[in-house]
C-alpha cells in the first residue's frame, strides 16, 4: 500500500528511510509547538490554544503535502509570519487578532485561487537556474545561522551587531553549558554522517538531549526561564485537555468585528501577508527540491500546482483553527539530507504533530541547543548548491552572491529572493543581456513589485 501510494521504488527510497526522515523533520521544527503560542499570546490569545492549533494546522498541512503532491515537505505556522501578525497588526496597528486572522484567511484563498491559475507554479519557473542555487545556498546559511542562535552560539552585540558567545560568567551553567552541549552535538552528528550512518541527524538530536538531561541531573546545567534556558527533563508526557481549543477554533468568523476594519489597511495587512507568504513558500521550494535534485532538466518541480495548493489550503485552515500563516518550513531541508524523498516524510511528520497534541509536555522539553546541530549541519549540506553557480559569469555571479548574503543578514528568505531577481533582471538589462539570458516578462514584472514593495512597504 505504502509503495503504490508513495512511489517508494521510484524514488529510491525505502520505509525505514522516508520514517527516520519525518522524525527527524519534525524534531527540527517541534520548537514551533512552544514559540509560536509564546509569540501569539501577546496579541492577547490562549497560548494552549495556539498550541493545539499550531499542531493540528501542521498535521493538516503536511498531510495535504503527503498525499496530494508526494513530496517530503513539511508545513507548519511561519516564523516572522507570526511575529509580523502579533507585534505589527495587532500590538503596532491596535487590530484585534481575531481580524488579524481573517486576513490570513483571506490572504489563504487567494493563494488557492493563484495556485489553481498556475500564477505561483510560472513565478516558480521564471526564476533563472543561478538564482535558484543561490536561494537554496542562502537558505543553509540562513538555516545555519538560526541553529547558531538556538544554541546561543552566536549572541547580539551592540558595537558588531552579533559576537560569539564567551564561556564564562554568571550565565555559564545556564546559556554556557546548553552552548558546549549544541558543539557537542555537531560534533556527535558529524562523526555519524562521516560514517554514513542512517538517520545520524535524528540520533545527533536525541544523544544531546540526553547529555542535556545528564548535565541537568548533575548540577552541570542549570535552567533559567529569564534566559530563556528551560527545563530538558519532560514534567509529564502526555496532556489531554483540549478545552482552550475553543477559544481560537472558528473565531475568525465569530468573534471577527467586520465593522471596525478599515478597507485600506486591511488590504495592506493582507497584501503584506501575502507578500512574505508567497516568497518563502518558493524560496523553500526551491531551496529544498534542488537539494534533493527533485528539479527536472528545465529547472522545474514537477507536481508543484499541488504542493502550493497544499500550502495555501493549509493557511485557510490554520486560521480557522487559530494560527498565523502556515507555510512549507525551510526545516524540511533536514529530513531531504535524511533521506527523505517522498510524502511518507511529510506523513510521518505529520501524524507526529497530531500526536504532540496529546504529548506536548514531552516534546516541548527538547531543547534549542539540541536541535541547532541539526539545523547547522543541514545548513553544510545545502552548502553544495554553490557549485551549481558560473562564478565566471558576473551577471550570474554577483545577484547569485546578493541574493545568498541577503537571507541569513536580513534574515528572511523572501527579502534574499527579492534582492536576487532585482539584481538579476537590472544586472544583464543593463549590460546588455537580456536577449541573450532570455529574460522572462514575469522577471521584469517582479522586479518592478519588489522594487515597488521597498518604496512604499
């Protein structure tokens, strides 16, 4: 049934293979299970709620994912999505989160009305091969830079903007040790890798959170919530009260007060979701499927209309059940360097994001500084994409270089696409090329919005 249903054979791959690589995806993004309600209880709602939604939207999007395209992709509400719907229009803009959803319910229908008229599936063509080994170079150093981050490897700085952390100091037994802990993991997952080992992501995961758990029991590692170091030993292991659920299930259309929006700035609200929605959805697309060379010859993905459909059902549904934007995650890169190739991964992912329901307590006490191995060592393997880049082509080379940099220093990968194909188009229009690269008029009309977007956004 497994093999006729997902192809199994023709991709390569096996069970045991596509079933490591869905834990593993999921392990990289189970700490969207605690941030996003962390992030969205500013606006004023349930985080209990926004947790079961945020679990039940992942299930439904990555299930859709699985069985409508087949691909290893996994869906979950975005971050910065979040942050941008809680501290913009809701703290900043003074709407209610209840309007905030309808337009992300909004934003989500005219995604399926887009995928369904091949908008999103020709944005994703007319971007040129150069770029789109440049966006799947970026995302691993964007996915790098966020495990850095995790592990409180790299810190802020006010003089640099970001320094290393130093190993010393009131905070050492808290952020210091969780830190040594991550290098030691990259370390483990390293050695596993380099012995090709199966599944060596996933046991580089659960190995430092075990030593996380030994470090705590000995004294070594001492948790401190106002750092933002917490607890690694689960409290409990399962929670079966869904009751907060209906505080956020179905509000955008009860509780929503149509008569307090104002058309201007509910289309600007939207637009701007739609805006940020659209590009990292194709930037991970991209940057994923040309890691797991599933582009064919022309630099296409096959079965892309039902993956974005996936996706921009998925948003409509997430706000019904009381979420920001869900969209394909970029931590799909790490069950694609498991081994994963088909929607078994993503159905595996997803059926672990249904259970957290139940058993959040548990998966809410893995630690950052246990996942940002992960994180950093997918962002070595999306590294190889560089190659696919003509460094001797300047047109190519420099918005290649632009668009990479982009991503992880303004951290967003919708900001990386857009100075890539700004620099791009204007580049080889400039000197003269544009014949010669064949420059599509959706490339220039992007140029034109992005451009546009940096004006008056």
């Amino acid at each position: 049934m497994l093999e006729k249903l997902f192809k199994l054979k023709d991709n390569h791959t096996s069970v045991r293979t596509e079933v490591v690589a869905g834990f593993t995806t999921f392990m990289t993004m189970a700490y969207i299970l605690a941030v996003n309600p962390s992030i969205l209880s500013a606006t004023g709602m349930d985080p209990n709620a926004v947790m079961i939604a945020t679990a039940l939207a992942s299930f439904v999007g990555t299930l859709l994912m699985a069985l409508m395209a087949n691909y290893p992709f996994a869906l979950a509400p975005g971050m910065g999505l979040n942050a941008y719907f809680a501290y913009t229009v809701v703290i900043k803009m003074g709407y209610t989160w209840e309007i905030a959803l309808f337009a992300v319910f909004v934003e989500g229908i005219i995604f399926i009305v887009l995928s369904l008229t091949n908008v999103r599936e020709a944005i994703f063509n007319a971007i040129p091969g150069t770029l789109k080994a440049a966006v799947s170079v970026g995302i691993g150093l964007f996915i790098a830079f966020i495990g850095l981050q995790d592990a409180k490897l790299i810190v802020a700085n006010e003089s640099t903007l970001v320094t290393y952390q130093t190993f010393k100091g009131d905070t050492f037994h808290s952020i210091g040790v969780g830190a040594i802990l991550a290098l030691i993991g990259v370390l483990i997952t390293a050695i596993l890798l380099a012995k090709q080992l199966k599944g060596g992501i996933l046991i580089g995961i659960l190995a430092t959170w075990i030593l996380g758990i030994v470090c705590e029991f000995a004294g070594i590692y001492v948790p401190d919530p106002e750092l933002g170091m917490y607890s690694v030993i689960p409290s409990a292991f399962i929670s079966l009260d869904f009751s907060s659920f209906s505080e956020t299930f179905g509000a955008v259309f009860t509780k929503t007060d149509f008569g307090s929006i104002k058309i201007g700035d509910f289309i600007v609200i939207m637009f701007s979701f739609l805006f940020v929605d659209l590009f990292d959805t194709l930037g991970t697309l991209i940057g994923v499927s040309s890691k797991a060379d599933m582009l064919d010859k022309d630099g296409k993905l096959p079965r892309i209309k039902p993956a974005l459909l996936s996706d921009a059902i998925a948003t409509c549904v997430g706000a019904v059940f009381g979420t920001s934007t869900t969209t394909t995650y970029v931590e799909s890169a790490s069950g694609v360097t498991a081994g994963g190739r088909t929607g078994l991964t993503a159905l595996t992912t997803g059926f672990l994001f249904l259970l957290s329901v139940i058993f959040s307590p548990l998966f809410l006490s893995i630690p950052s500084f246990a996942i940002a191995p992960a994180l950093i060592i997918v962002g070595f393997y999306m590294m190889g994409s560089v190659a696919k880049i003509d460094f001797e082509d300047m047109t190519d080379a420099i918005p290649a270089f632009l668009c990479i940099i982009a991503m992880p220093l303004a951290y967003s990968i919708s900001e990386g696409i857009a100075i890539g194909v700004i620099s791009w188009t204007l580049i080889n229009l400039i000197t003269g090329k544009a014949k010669e690269k064949k420059i599509s008029i959706l490339m220039y009309i992007l140029t034109v919005l992005f451009i546009a977007k940096y004006m008056f956004l």
